[in-house]
C-alpha cells in the first residue's frame, strides 16, 4: 500500500512541478470531452425526446385503417418513403357501423403553412408543415386543446403550441393558411398540445373541422376505431372482416412503432453525424496526449535515469507515466464535462437553426452521459500514453543520463517502400475501379498514407530548406528541430488534417452534386425567371399564380409543373417502385425549358399520353401503367421521349399533362414555374418583378444561371459536418501549440546561447515559425489525400444509376489547404513570443 501511495504522491509532485508542460495536454482532453458528451447528450435526445412525445400522444387502445401499399422507395440514410393508397370517404361510415366501435375518426394529412404579414411563418426547428383534421374523440385524439375551442366550420384552424409561440399568433387573429390550391383566410380558435408535448416532433400542425377536409380532399390517409367492449384484437379481426385485403388494418401499437421508427429513421443521419464527431473528438485528443506525453518523457530523462538508478524498477517507471497522465486526465475531464454541462443549451439552439428538432428543454447531459465520456476521457488519455510510458521504462539508464536532448529518430526504408507502393496502388483503384474495390483502394491509400506521415515530415523538411533559408538561415534550425522527431510532428499534424479532410470532401461532394444536377439543367432554361417551392420537398406554389402571372402585361409567358409521387415496374416484370411524376402544360413547358425532345412529340401529352427519360429504355408505342395515391392506375402509351431532366433531387422521369394529374389526384399546388417576361423588363429588375407577382406560396426565385442549386436540401448537413470539422481542429491547434511550447522548452539552453551571441527576435521567431511551417503543410499534404481520396468515393456510391461527375471546387479546395499552413504559422506566434523573450542570462542558467 505505502508502494502504491509513493508512486502515486510522486506523480502528484511532478504534475504539479511539470504543471506548464501539461497545460496544452489539459486543454486538449478538456475540449475533446466536452464536445464528446455535448454531441452524445444531442445524439441521444434527438431520438429519445421524439420517441417519448409519440408514444404519449396515443391515449388508448385503437385500430388503425389504411390503404395498401403501392411501392416503397429508400430516401436519405434510414429513411423509407412509403407510398400507399388513400381511402375513401366510404371508409369511414363503414368503420363506424361496425357492431362494438363505439368512436371513428378519419384523417388525412396534407402539407399546410400559416401565412402571416404576407409571407410564410418559417418555425427554425420544424421540417414538415401539415394540415390534418381535427378528431373530436379523447380516446382517438393525439391532439388536445388546451386554450380555446376545437374548429367548427369553415374559415377555422387551431395550431399547435409550439407554432403559434414561434410566429407569434395568438387566439382569434385571422391568418392565410397556405392549403389545397392556394392561400385561404382563417380564425385562429384553438391552441393544442401534441400529448403533453408542444408540437409532433419535427412538425408544425394546422387542424380543420374533418367537414372542410372531407371537401377539399375528398379522401383519407387513415381511419381510426376504438371499442369500449371490444378487445382491440376483437376490433381489428372485426374491421378486417368488414373491409377484407382491400385495406391493411394495425393495432394503434403497431402504429406507434412505426411512427417511432420512421422518426428514429429520419435522425440517423444527424445522429450518424455527432457520434462520428465524438469519435474525432476523441482521437485527436488521444493524439495529443500521446505526442505529448513522448516530448515530456523526451525531456525528463535524467530524472527517469536517476529514478532507475535509485532502485526503481521498469513496472514503477510505467506506472508512474501512467499516473500522471490519468491525474491529469481525470482533472481535465471534470472540467470538459463540467463545460458540456454549459454547452449543451447553445449547442441544441444551433441544431435548431439548422432545422433539426432538438427539444427546447433538451437541458444538461444525463449522468449517465456524463458518465461514459467520463471513462471514454479518462480511457483513451490512459491507452494513448502507454507506448510512450512502455518506451520511458524500457530505456537503459546509462542512456538516459547522457542528456536530454530528443535523440534523432529515423524512418525505416522498409516502411517508407511499402507504404509508398500501397499508396500508389490503392490510388490507383480509387480512380479506375467503382463500388467496393473503389473503397478497398481508399482505404489502403489511407492507411499507407498515415504510415507514410513521419517519412513526410523530412521530406517536406528538405523541400521547404531553400524558401525557408532565403527568408533567414535560421529558420533552418526549426526545420531540423522537426525533422528530429518526425512522429512527434506527423501526430501533432493529425488532427488538422483529419478535420481539413472532412472540409475537403463535403466541398467536392457538394460541387459535384450541385453539377449533375444544374450544370445541363441551367443551360435547357429558356424563362428569365424560375420560382421555386418554399420547401424542397413539397410542392408549395399557388394554383392560381399561373392566371395571375398571366394577367400582367410584363409577363410573355408562364409554365408549372406539379410533382406527385407514383409506382409503376421500369420494364415489365420488374419490381413495383416508386417513382416521381411530373405534370406540365405541354402547349407552353417548351418555351420555358428545353427538354431536349429526342422521339416523338411532347404535344401527345394533351392527348393522354405519357413522356418519359430517355435513360429508361422504354420507346414511342411503349404502354406505362402507373398506379397513383388515390388508387387510380392509368395505361399510358409513350408519345415522347425526352434526354433532359428539370434540375434537383427527384426531377421526374416521367411526364404526363396537368389535365391527366388533375383528373386523378384532383387540383394541388405546382412545384415551380417558369416565367419569362418581356422585352422592356430590365433585365436586373426581372427577378424583383416577378418576386413581387408570385406571393408568399414561392420561397425561392431564381434567375437561369442559379436555377436548381441543391443548397438547401444539402446544405444543414454540410454545415453541421464542417463545423464539426473546424471543432476537431481547434483541439488539434491545442495539441500543437502545447507541442511547439514543449519543443521551444527543451530548447532554452539553445535559444539562449544564440540571443548571447547576437541572434534577434525576429531570427528567433522564425526559427519557432519554421517548426512549425512543416506540421502545417504535412497536414495540408494529407488533407489533400485522404480529402480528395474520400470524395471520390462518396461520388461514387451516391450516383448510382445515374452519373455523378467527380467535380473539383479547386479555389475553395487550395484555401482550406492553404489555412492549415497558416493556421500552423499562426499557432507559432505564442512559443515564438515566449522565446523572444526569454533572457539569454537567465535561459543558459537553466539546468
């Protein structure tokens, strides 16, 4: 026991002598975990809080009605788009004269947004804007009010909580409500809670009188029954009997589940997100201790010696390390998870903003939260110091006590050959080959890389000696400071490059998505202008915008298109799918955009006729049946084919008239439109003319040259990625200014006897610079590689069928190349500051 008090006294004395050495090693642990238990805390409550709000708002056992599937089609990550049939109005009357349902209730669920002052109520954390009817019944309610009335009649709405205190309406203002064909007026009577919760998680909810629904839509999404007497077995073999397999019938807890699932489905990807940013936290924070901890034990030698020498044993030199590193750990990880505790409200605010529902009262990370990045802290700070303290006990103590300056360590030629070869070869697969074996090759150009790294280090050491030296010759001390310890400087380079990298990939991956779908799509424009939905994936614009824009005698011509989804086999006897079908006036779509028409004739759509893709093998004289929501299927025969697609994710491959649209799925709301205007327009003023003809219903008006950019779609996901990068990046600025110090340190003597003989400050301060400039271009180096490498392959995987052209934002690229050198320089200026102070009488008195 006294043995162990000893070890672990002797580790608190030296921290606390060594205390400046292990400030930068603190930091890093302390950003690293609180960024590790903030992402989780977010992680965690994205799913939980939803999970929990959905399993509330049901209130009892009930049946749930459906219409069949028609086809499923996956989305983004863990997500399904399901396509179903809708039901009758007939349904409903039907449920409910069944012997034992003692309560029916129909809903259908529509996109609707508040129109308020003239534009649009955007909410910043709500991705869906749904109207659906009211359901009078406790039992079947999910929504309950809890200031005024349910709706009666025409002309009312109720909104949920959460949306009437984020766009500031209060009961019995009147309001536009964006629903069906256009912007009608209403009364705001009610305010509801979705269970005990403000809102349906990630939805912002409008609610008719179920009399005005059944009008305006003429159908249901679902019915819903309960029984008083009835089992909700007994109920749903009952309702099944009654409807047969023209229906699918569920208990309202398989119902729930589902939901529960699609919910947790929808947050994968952010999900996927913060637990891959945990994880980058977490090594660069274990990178840093590990280089660290080797410049540390670099410079105590004499006292490992003498410990040796005095009787200690190899066991006692490793647990000594180690119990440093783990006091320093466990202190820092109290404060870092003491700061994600403060964090954790600002950090759920700018999920907010990016649209992703995190719970206003998510508050501070559980214990048990707190308690696992505590351990994962703790854990990887102890696992990276081992080798260093493994290498610190197996030194001789003859050797050690020859001096403390860092001996020169070589890279082997053997590692240099190999990983050189592997390099090639995985580039070469990289490029050449697609799919897995494209992976494979990333994947062995990475690693190779990585093992590469301390080899790069000289290299870019011997490079950069003749720029360095025409600025001052000093500079090549640094040069050779680095080059002395090339793992030391590949691992403080890490970080930088891996957040670097990220940045790099999301950069491409987003030019490249942006090309394939504008860069032909903008040129077949022939409008001046192009208004676009307010939401990306729901079509938002007013039937009537189209007489309006007509009526103005600066508007030439106007042309709409109108999206619904569909299921139809591509080629027969292939699998039901579902597919997006778009509808256009044929008479004017050509003026508006180039199709690129290449068999038959688009004016055959008037005549009932579908167009379709060229990419999906089908003729003129092909007959294409397509099944609809409604339940109506139409064979249509082929009449054009055409070879250009309209941009954006989901541009249809199919075409019919809006006439043939209309008369199955009824009237609805176009998806965009184009508008070209007249001669004496100003161009410059075109946009600003049309914008103010449009109304609230268009969210975004555009000009050719900007048509189809997908920045909305992908742009919260790439805002979240990247700035999570930039967090990995600032812990590996810590690891590398607490490197850089260290080395500086070491020096004293050095630095000292070179200020005695007439060295300047500026000399100085490039000498530190220098050391510095080679971390930052090896990380720009490998930012470059793994950022460029990684690209490629997350092009290829998310073309598909279709061609994605691997395309390169070269200036955007070289910036965030060209910031890690500056970055590195920039992270010199302390150490350098500290050097040029140093006094050269006191630094050589120094032992």
């Amino acid at each position: 026991m006294s043995g162990r008090r000893s070890v672990v006294g002797r580790a608190i004395a030296q921290v606390r002598f060594d205390r400046a050495r292990w400030i930068g090693t603190a930091a890093a642990i302390v950003l690293s975990v609180a960024i590790t238990a903030t992402v989780l805390h977010l992680a965690a409550t994205l799913t939980s809080a939803g999970e929990r709000e959905i399993r509330a708002a049901r209130t009892t056992d009930h049946v749930v009605v459906r219409g069949l599937t028609i086809a499923s089609e996956e989305g983004a990550p863990g997500e399904t788009s399901v396509l179903r049939e809708t039901l009758g109005i007939e349904v409903l009357d039907r449920v409910a004269a069944i012997d034992g349902v003692d309560a029916a209730a129909g809903d259908v669920e529509r996109f609707a947004q508040l129109v308020v002052d003239g534009r649009l109520v955007v909410v910043e954390d709500v991705s869906a804007y749904v109207g659906r009817a009211w359901v009078d019944d406790p039992g079947l309610a999910r929504f309950a009010v809890v200031d005024g009335r349910p709706p009666s009649g025409g002309g009312e709405i109720v909104i949920d909580r959460a949306t009437a205190d984020a766009s500031g309406v209060a009961l019995g203002d009147r309001v536009g409500v964006l629903y069906g064909t256009g912007i009608i007026d209403a009364d705001v009577v009610g305010i509801v809670a979705y269970g005990a919760a403000a809102r349906q998680p990630g939805t912002a909810t409008l609610m008719f009188d179920p009399e005005v629904i059944e009008e305006a839509v003429g159908q249901y999404d679902t019915v819903v029954a309960r029984s008083d007497t009835r089992t909700e077995r007994e109920l749903l073999d009952a309702i099944g009997a009654e409807l047969g397999d023209d229906v699918e019938v569920l208990t309202a807890g398989a119902a729930t589940d589902e939901a529960v699932d699609a919910f947790n489905g929808s947050q994968l990807l952010v999900r996927g997100i913060l637990l891959g940013a945990a994880v980058l936290a977490t090594s660069v924070g274990a990178l840093v201790v590990a280089s660290t901890i080797a410049i540390t034990i670099a410079q105590r030698r004499r006292d490992l010696a003498l410990l040796r020498l005095v009787g200690g044993d190899r066991r006692q030199v490793f647990a000594s390390m180690l119990t440093e590193v783990g006091l320093v750990s466990v202190v820092s990880v109290a404060v870092g998870l003491a700061l994600s505790v403060i964090a954790a409200g600002p950090a759920s605010g700018v999920l907010r903003r990016l649209a992703i529902d995190v719970p206003a009262d998510a508050g501070a990370p559980s214990a048990q939260i707190l308690l696992l990045s505590g351990i994962v802290g703790v854990g990887a700070s102890l696992v990276a110091a081992i080798r260093p303290a493994l290498a610190a006990a197996s030194t001789p103590p003859v050797e050690s006590l020859r001096g403390a300056e860092v001996a020169r360590v070589a890279v082997g030629r053997v590692r240099i050959v190999a990983a050189s070869l592997g390099a090639v070869v995985g580039a070469l697969v990289l490029v050449l080959a697609s799919g897995v074996p494209s992976i494979a090759g990333f994947l062995l150009l990475a690693v190779s890389a990585v093992v590469l790294a301390p080899a790069l280090v000289g290299a870019v050491g011997a490079v950069a000696e003749r720029p360095v030296a025409l600025v001052d010759t000093t500079g090549l001390v640094g040069l050779r400071q680095a080059r002395r310890d090339p793992a030391r400087v590949a691992r403080s380079a890490t970080g930088l490059w891996l957040g670097a990298a990220l940045l790099i990939a999301t950069a491409v991956l987003s030019e490249s998505l942006t090309a394939s779908l504008t860069d032909t799509a903008r040129s077949a424009v022939r409008a001046d202008v192009i208004g676009s939905s307010a939401d990306d994936d729901v079509p938002t614009i007013a039937e009537d915008t189209v007489a309006r824009l007509a009526a103005d005698d600066r508007i030439t011509a106007v042309s709409a298109i109108r999206m619904v989804e569909a299921a139809t086999a591509p080629v027969p006897g292939a699998a039901i799918e579902s597919v997006d079908v778009g509808a256009v006036d044929p008479a004017t779509i050509l003026a508006a955009y180039d199709l690129d028409v290449v068999g038959g004739d688009l004016v055959q759509l008037g005549s009932g006729a579908v167009a379709v893709h060229d990419s999906l093998g089908l003729a003129v004289g092909d007959v294409v049946s397509l099944e609809f929501p409604s339940g109506t299927t139409r064979d249509l025969t082929v009449g054009a084919v055409f070879g250009q697609r309209f941009a954006g994710f989901g541009a249809p491959d199919y075409l019919v008239s809006l006439d043939v649209l209309a008369a199955v799925e009824g009237p609805g709301l176009f998806s965009e439109i184009f508008v070209s205007v007249a001669d004496d327009v100003d161009p410059a003023d075109a946009r600003n003319v049309v914008a103010d003809l449009l109304g609230p219903s268009v969210g975004i008006v555009r000009g050719a040259s900007d048509y189809g950019d997908p920045a909305g779609q992908i742009g919260p996901a790439r805002t979240l990625i990247d700035g999570l990068a930039w967090v990995a990046m600032l812990i590996a600025v810590v690891g590398l200014l607490s490197a850089i110090v260290l080395s500086v340190g070491s020096r004293r003597r050095e630095i000292s006897m070179f200020r005695a003989i007439g060295g300047t400050k500026v000399q100085v301060w490039w000498m530190v610079t220098a050391e510095t400039l080679v971390a930052g271009v090896l990380a720009a180096v490998m930012s470059l590689a793994v950022g460029l490498g990684s690209s490629v392959v997350l092009v290829d995987l998310l073309a598909g069928d279709d061609p994605v052209p691997w395309t390169l934002p070269a200036v955007r690229v070289a910036v965030i190349a060209g910031s890690l050198v500056a970055l590195a320089c920039a992270v010199a200026v302390i150490p350098a500051r500290s050097a040029t102070r140093l006094s050269p009488v006191k630094g050589m008195a120094r032992p």
